[in-house]
C-alpha cells in the first residue's frame, strides 16, 4: 500500500471510530428508552412548577468554564400546557429572561417554544429522564449564532433535577451546560416576586 493509501485508510478509520463512538458511547448516545422505569418519574406539571431555582455553569469548546449563572424560574401549567419563565443571572452582569411553552402529549411527548428558539423543540419524558432538542439563537453580543441544543434533565431522588446540555455548530460541541433546578427557597421566591 502506498503512503497516501495508508494514510487515507488510516483516516477513515479514526472518523469510523468516532463515529461509532459518538451514535454507541457519549452523551448524543442517550435515548429516552434508558431511563424507562428508573428512579422517580419525572411529571414536568409537578417538578416544573411554582418557583425554581437554578445554578449552573458552562463550558466552553476547550472545557475551561466560561461563565456562571444563577436563575430564577416560574412553572406555570394548564392541563398539559404550560410555561415556564427564566431569568438568568451571568457572572458577567448580563441579565436574560426567557419564556418556554411547553406542551406534553399523553405518550410523553414534548414540544417546546421560546421566542430564541428556531421552530420548535421536541423531546420526550421518559422515567426518570427528559430530553429536548432544539435550535437556539444566540443573542447578537454572543455572535447572533444558531446553535443545535442536546438538553436532558435528570430528576434525582429527593426531586432537584440535574440538567446537561450540549450546544452544536455544524455537529461540533462548542459549549456545554451543567445545573442544578431546585424548588425555590422563601428568600429566592422573594426575590423573583419582585421582578
């Protein structure tokens, strides 16, 4: 085989090896069906209403933290719609409010708007896990982009919720989010009662 047949080759096998990696073993692998009948069921209606609290941070390309937040958020539900709206603190000053509408379908389903949001987001609730995948418009100051969003949310035991996301720009993770949401405590409850 020739040098450059050999490196070809050599190419191929390592987007193969990717490839099977990222659809097999990483966090685009997950399927609602693995949290089917695992811990306690995630009900949005329930673990998503009234007031929230949420920290978080995320991660740039590199790994490194790039920012952090505190939110304060508002579950509101009307039958199987309902909206919930964030104000999202950064440790940079900046202040981002948004508004979810959610609609959940009897088999689990999930659609979800937001005005920054392109079209609309689907998921599913599945257990003790919930996913939703959207496309996001960053805000001019972060570049205008439109950003592919993997966000699954996993309800633990004693009802906080653990949230990950991953942002994409033509299939390449430039960011990454972790957070905790929380029922509010009295003192965040007053804070968000006076925005």
């Amino acid at each position: 085989m020739t040098p450059i047949l050999s490196a070809l080759f050599g190419a191929l096998v390592v987007v193969a090896l990717i490839m099977l990696r990222t659809r097999f073993a990483s966090f685009a692998a997950q399927t609602p069906a693995d949290y089917a009948g695992t811990g306690p069921a995630f009900d949005l209606r329930r673990h998503l209403n009234g007031p929230l609290t949420c920290e978080g941070v995320i991660f740039g390309p590199t790994g490194r933290v790039t920012s952090r937040f505190v939110a304060e958020m508002t579950g509101t539900w009307n039958g199987s719609a309902g909206t919930l709206a964030e104000v999202f603190r950064y440790d940079s000053g900046t202040v981002q409010h948004r508004a979810w509408t959610l609609v959940l379908a009897a088999d689990g389903r999930i659609t979800a708007t937001a005005p920054d949001v392109e079209g609309t987001g689907t998921g599913r609730v599945e257990g003790s896990g919930v996913l939703l995948r959207y496309r996001i418009r960053l805000t001019p100051e972060a570049g205008g982009h439109v950003l592919d969003v993997t966000d699954w949310m996993y309800l633990l035991d004693n009802g906080s919720i653990m949230n990950r996301s991953q942002f994409r720009k033509f299939g390449i993770k430039v960011a990454e989010l972790v957070a905790t949401i929380r029922p509010a405590t009295p003192e965040a409850r007053q804070l968000a009662a006076a925005e």
